[in-house]
C-alpha cells in the first residue's frame, strides 16, 4: 500500500511510471524525495505542478547533506528557486558552506533569488549573440552548431530559463535564415577555413540569393506570403507549439472553419487614446499585410475599454492613419460591441471556479511579488453577489476588482478581469460602471472575430498563457497569438504621456508636429505612406525588436519622392541679381521639366524677367579654392533658360553687405561651358518654409546614463528653423495642403495645412542627400 502511495506521488510530480518505479527501486532517493514532496504539499497548500516537480526530483537526487533538504524545498515551494541554474547554484552553496547558520542574504545573492529575467532581456541577449555569429550562421545555416548561441545566451543571462533561451533561438534563427531547405538536411561536409573578405563575399551572395537575411531582398507581401510557411493554417490552431487543447479544441476549430470558410483573419486593435507612431506602421502592415498576402480579411477594432483616455479625434485619426497607409478594413469594431457577452462570460468564469471578487487596492497589486489575495477561495455564490453589486455601482473606484485564477509567464498571479470606473463611456454612455481589462477582452472579442492569428507586438509575449487559459476555460474558440519585434527609432520619443510633456513644455506644437514619429506628423511633414511602408519591408518581419536610425526611414523617402515629386524652384537666402542686356524687352515663359530625366512626364512654365534671385551662398566676392558657382570672372548658368551670366557690378549697403548684383547675360551654346548652373526664381511668390532637424541631440534621449537631465534637457535648439520670407517660382501657386515638390538644389518639400489664400508653408521634409554627418 504504501509503495502504491509513493508511486502515485511520484507520478503527481511529473514522473513517468517507469521513472516513478525505478526511483522507489533506491531507498534513499525514495525517502528523500517522499519527505521533499510531503513538505513542498504542506507549504503549497495544493497539488505540486510537474516544474515545481522535476525541480524536487533534482534536488532529492543530487543532495548529499539531507540536513538542507527543508531549507531548500522551501525555496523551490515558494518558487524563489524556480530554474535549473538555481537548482544548481544553491546545491554548490550548501555543499561549499556545511557549517551553520547559512547567510540567508549570501545564499539568495548567488542563487539569483528574486532576479527577474524578462523576455525581452532574452531577445536582446539573443540578438547580440546571433549578430556576432552572423556571417558563419549565413555562411553555415542549420549546420551552425546552435548550441554555442544557447551557451552564450546563457553566459549572459544566468539565471534565465533555458527553454526561453532555446525558444527564442529557435525563433530568431528562423527569422534570419528562413525555413530549412533540403540542402540544410543533408549530412554536414568538413568546413574548409576562409578569409575573413572570402566569407563577406559568400556571406553577401548567401544573402541574395536565399533572401533570408533582412527581408530588403524581397517585397513586403513576399516576406509576409512566407510567414505563411510557419504560421498554422486556419484549423490548426492545435499545432502550434504551446497552444493549449481540451476535450472541446476540434469540435470548436470545426465549427470555426464552418463559419470562416479557412479564411485568413488578423486584426488591428489600438487603443483609442492617443495618436498612431511610426511603431504602429509594422503592426498595421503586419497585421493587414499578412491577411492581404493569403488572401484573408483584417478588422480594424478599437480596444475602447478604458472611457477615461479615450476620444473621438483619436478614433478618427486612427482610422485615418490606416487608410493612408493604403489599407481599407475588412470591418470596424470595438470591443464595447460585446460588453454584453463579455459580461455573461465574466459571471460564467465565476461560476466555473476560475475568477472570484477581490478587495486589494491597485498598490497592493503592484511589484513582483504582491501579497495573495485573501479572498481568491471565497465561495462562488459570493463572488457572483459581488460581481452584481459591482455592476449597479455599489462600489467605489478601487474597492473592488474582479480576478481571474491564473498565474502568467512573468509569474505575476490572478490578472484582473473588470475594474470600476464611473466614467461616461463614448459609444456605451452611463450603461456600464465596470470596464473589462486588456488581458480579459483582447482574446475574447479575438474569439468572437474568429481570428486565425493574434498578431502582436513582444511584450505580449507574457500574456499569451492567459490568452490560452481564458479561452479554455470558458470553453469558446481560441485562436493563436503570435508575436513580432517592435520597431522603434533612435532619436525620437513616441509615448503618449512623454508626447503630452513635449506639448506641453512647447518643444513642439501638436500630436502633428513634423518633428514627432507619429504618423500624422510623419504625414504633415511630406512622408508618402508608400515610404514607410516600404521602410517596414526593409526592417523585415522580424522576431527581434528593432531600433532603426531615422536616416534609413529618410532614404526610403527620397526613393519615393525622386519619382513622385515634380521639380520646382526656390530660393531660402534671396540675392537680387539684375540682367543688365536681358535679351528681350518683357519676360520669358521658361519651359521647365516636371522630371528633368524623364521629360515625358510633362512641364509647367515659369517666368524669365530682367531681375532674377538666386542664393546668397551661389555668389562670393572672394571664393575659396574649388568654388565653382558665380564669382568675378567665373560666370555661372542659370537652370532650364538657356543663358549664362557674368558678373559686372556688386552693388552694397551703407554697411557694406551686398545687396545686389548687375550681370550681363550671354547663350549657353555661345561660348565656353560655365563650371556650374544653379537654380534662381524670377517674379516669385513669398513663402514661409520650415526646415526641420532631429529634435533630440542624442540617440536614446530617454537613457538615464547618456542624458542624466531627463529627454527634456536634450531637446536640440535648432530643429526647427523657420523662413518667413522664401521666394519659390509661381508654379506651385496652386498647390494644397500635402502637395509635395522637389526644390531643387534643396530637398524635398510638403505643403503644410498652415497654408492659406496668398500664403503657401513649406516643411521640409528631407535633404536631396543623406547628411553625412549622420550615423
């Protein structure tokens, strides 16, 4: 009997039957690990999980002084001691220090008790190792021995999980080398050394012809159409490594394929309380991309949960944004579409057991390890009473919450599910006084959608055995979360409440202002959607997150405005010039090509008068060596005319500053070719145009180590530099709000919306080149 109760703990602990035999087979393991079981069931209170298990099972077979078997089991009971590395570091501690008492603050420091290693620590550490050995792994692909990138990863985060490590390996490697090709299964040949340019230039060909590297290769419907090969195919949900089943995964996956047809669907669903940045532009292209690329469907839901935040501009600019980007929705929701079934749903789970009514304050619930909630046991019918009284508001903010009987990947227990909040809603008005949470709403109205794959963001990453717990437990379709890097850009600040003290303090004007990443000001700023859409294509769709220099997201705008934006003329220095033989006796219509090197593309007319303006800086009374435009005895051309001019009086100030100067003119074709030509305006408009630079001076503005005053002290004084008194050729005198123009010899420039009758603004939105001081 006794033996038959031994077996069946030791199976309860995660052990095979056969392990579970052979273990009672050794009397002293046997009775160390019955007494380690035993005591870990005291503390716990409930049944020992198979982690906590093989955990117990590691130190009953490796301890050697049985004296610290209940100090130790403690420790793993508690879940301070919750890792292999831990295991083993606090059995080297006690071996090294037999005597007593052990210092308690010693052992926990070399035990990396309450050391939190987060995902996204791992997917750095990951990514740092995976660029180091990059060339090989390109070189080598699935031949690489993936075990030094686990060992390395390792060296660095001690005391992660060694599954995570591994899992995010495995994901990051997929996402650089792509699926496994026949050649990759065959028997590894002996690798013959080369030098180091020998594996740049197979490394370079490698990366061309696989198209794996960094997805610049390859559209962005191309690279989202492979994603396809290692996301599951509608209804196979259940093969997705860690997607949860119970007795009831196929006959909803069934029903599920009867409603959707197989089809692909994905959502977009932000948060209706702030303003879509540059971040947003990778999940609406992944998240619509992808469902575009196989043929699917795509939601736009507002995730409008939370009525203190929210606002209708928000909503507004955010469907906005998605259209601009090119994309329509297959359908709008919000989540307070289903607050009724989410609500049934919530007093459902009460009656399962599996969420319950609690009174701990937001701060106690705060930091890593907050106090067990005292009431997670009372009885169902009460939870239920109190779910009802909470819904007629017979609580006050914060008295109640209602949680549901989970523990998370981050360890963090029981996420709340509803929170009290006597706020009008925008949609729902004073109907509702409770408002479901992120963690309850998103995989429910997901299941509800019948979406195929939950595209998120990495942080989300943690909240994905929640949104498989859920699901399950209320016995309703359960779609996949699947999660990609973030794309941030150094540089730039794009959070909300930080966005608000830039406003705020009058850094900058607006949610819009040119200077900011967020997609309405990218817009105001003269970005084509078709730019930034083509800079995520080149990040990729990565596993890692991804921190791009602006200059990148810049050069992909010049692409796109190089063949967009029609050529116009401007003047930001004005210097008057005056033709003293102007070959005739009123003004010339000038001809001038819209695309200088594609003339089929049309031409629009400017005109040619006796006074011209060029800039200041195409003059100089005393040029330097190598200075080609106009000088005293260098004459200079002037674009699209025709002529050339020479320089015969310099007319100056009583301060002596030139004011202006007398040439004469000559045809192009009748003498020697001038060294240069440069651009000039003649009868022009007045305009105001606003140059624009970084409005940070350092790469992380929100660094503590790198700019101590805070990302306010790092503001740049000249990012913003107003002329209010450009000349620019008559030509745009029709142009609207977000017309873009390429001046040349300057850069590109958009309309702004600050434009009225009589009076264009210009932003710039980029220079012709690259600034090589750029990094």
């Amino acid at each position: 009997m006794a033996t038959m109760d031994s077996l069946s703990l030791f199976t309860g602990l995660g052990l095979s039957e056969q392990k579970a035999h052979e273990t009672l087979k050794n009397s002293s393991l046997s009775a160390q690990l019955r007494e380690a079981a035993t005591q870990a069931q005291q503390t716990l209170g409930c049944t020992i999980d198979k982690a906590t298990g093989t955990l117990l099972y590691g130190l009953a077979s490796r301890l050697r002084d049985s004296r610290r078997l209940p100090f130790l089991v403690g420790y793993i009971a508690s879940k301070k001691i919750h890792t292999e590395p831990q295991l083993s570091a606090a059995l080297e501690y006690v071996k090294s220090h037999p005597l007593d008492p052990i210092d308690i603050l010693d052992f926990e420091r070399e035990c990396g008790v309450d050391v939190v290693v987060t995902p996204e620590q791992i997917e750095e550490a990951v990514e740092a190792v995976i660029n180091r050995h990059q060339p090989q792994l390109l070189l080598e692909r699935y031949h690489f021995n993936m075990g030094l990138l686990m060992g390395e990863a390792r060296a660095v985060l001690k005391w992660a999980d060694g599954k995570m490590i591994k899992h995010e390996v495995d994901m990051q490697v997929l996402h650089l080398l792509g699926p496994k090709m026949e050649s990759d299964l065959d028997k590894k040949s002996k690798v013959v050394k080369t030098r180091p340019e020998e594996t740049d230039r197979r490394k370079a060909k490698d990366v061309v012809e696989n198209g794996a590297a960094a997805g610049q290769a390859l559209s962005l419907m191309e690279q989202l159409r492979g994603e396809a090969l290692k996301f599951h195919r509608p209804g196979e949900n259940y093969k997705t490594p860690g997607y949860l089943t119970t007795p009831h995964t196929m006959d909803l996956l069934k029903q599920h394929l009867e409603i959707t047809g197989g089809q692909v669907r994905t959502r977009f669903p932000p948060e209706p309380n702030g303003i879509l940045h540059i971040g947003h532009a990778k999940a609406i292209n992944f998240n619509f991309g992808y469902a575009k690329a196989n043929d699917g469907i795509c939601f736009l839901r507002y995730d409008d949960t939370n009525p203190e935040k929210e606002e209708a501009k928000f909503f507004t600019a955010i469907y906005d944004m998605v259209a601009w980007l090119g994309y329509t929705p297959y359908k709008v929701t919000y989540a307070s579409d289903y607050f009724d079934q989410l609500y049934t749903w919530a007093v459902e789970l009460i009656r399962r057991g599996q969420a319950y009514v609690c009174h701990q304050r937001g701060e106690e619930l705060k930091g890593h390890n907050p106090l067990p909630s005292p009431w997670r046991d009372r009885p169902v019918e009460e939870s239920l009473l109190l779910f009802e009284a909470m819904r007629k508001g017979k609580f006050a903010e914060g008295e109640a919450t209602l949680r549901m009987k989970l523990e998370m990947e981050d360890g963090k227990m029981d996420p709340v599910a509803y929170r009290i909040k006597y706020t009008p809603h925008h949609r729902t008005g004073d109907a509702w006084c409770i408002y479901p949470t992120y963690d309850y709403t998103h995989c429910l109205c997901d299941s509800i959608e019948h979406i195929t794959h939950s595209l998120c963001t990495k942080e989300f990453q943690a909240r994905r055995s929640s949104y498989f717990w859920l699901c399950n437990a209320l016995d309703v379709y359960c779609p996949v979360q699947w999660e990609y890097g973030r794309l941030n850009l150094h540089y730039a600040v794009v959070s909300k409440r930080k966005i608000l003290q830039l406003v705020a303090a009058g850094a900058v004007r607006d949610w819009d202002d040119p200077r900011l990443f967020t997609l309405t000001a990218l817009r105001r700023r003269g970005f084509p959607p078709e730019a930034i859409n083509n800079f995520c294509a080149r990040v990729g769709v990565t596993v890692a997150q991804t921190t791009m220099e602006p200059h990148l997201l810049e050069a992909c705008v010049r692409d796109v405005l190089n063949d967009t934006a029609p050529r116009a003329m401007a003047v930001l220095e004005p210097l008057r010039v005056i033709i003293t033989n102007f070959p005739a006796a009123m003004s010339l219509d000038i001809q001038v090509p819209n695309f200088p090197a594609d003339e089929s593309k049309g031409f629009h007319q400017v005109p040619f008068a006796p006074v011209v303006f060029i800039e200041q800086t195409d003059y100089k009374e005393e040029p330097e060596p190598g200075y080609k435009r106009l000088a005293w005895g260098q004459p200079v051309g002037l674009r699209h005319t025709g002529y050339v001019i020479e320089l015969q009086h310099v007319v100056k100030g009583p301060s002596g500053c030139v004011e202006s100067l007398e040439v004469i003119c000559r045809r192009a074709d009748a003498g020697e070719k001038p060294k240069a030509f440069i651009h000039w305006v003649s009868q022009p408009l007045t305009c105001e145009i606003r140059l624009y630079e970084r409005l940070f001076q350092h790469k992380n503005p929100e660094d503590p180590d790198v700019v101590p005053g805070g990302f306010l002290s790092d503001l740049n004084p000249t990012s913003l530099q107003v002329v209010d008194a450009a000349l620019v050729d008559c030509s745009v005198a029709l142009a609207k709000p977000f017309d873009k123009f390429q001046f040349e010899r300057l850069g590109y420039f958009s309309v702004d919306p600050d434009s009225h009758q009589g009076q264009l603004v210009f932003n710039r939105t980029v220079t012709l080149k690259e600034d090589p001081g750029k990094v």
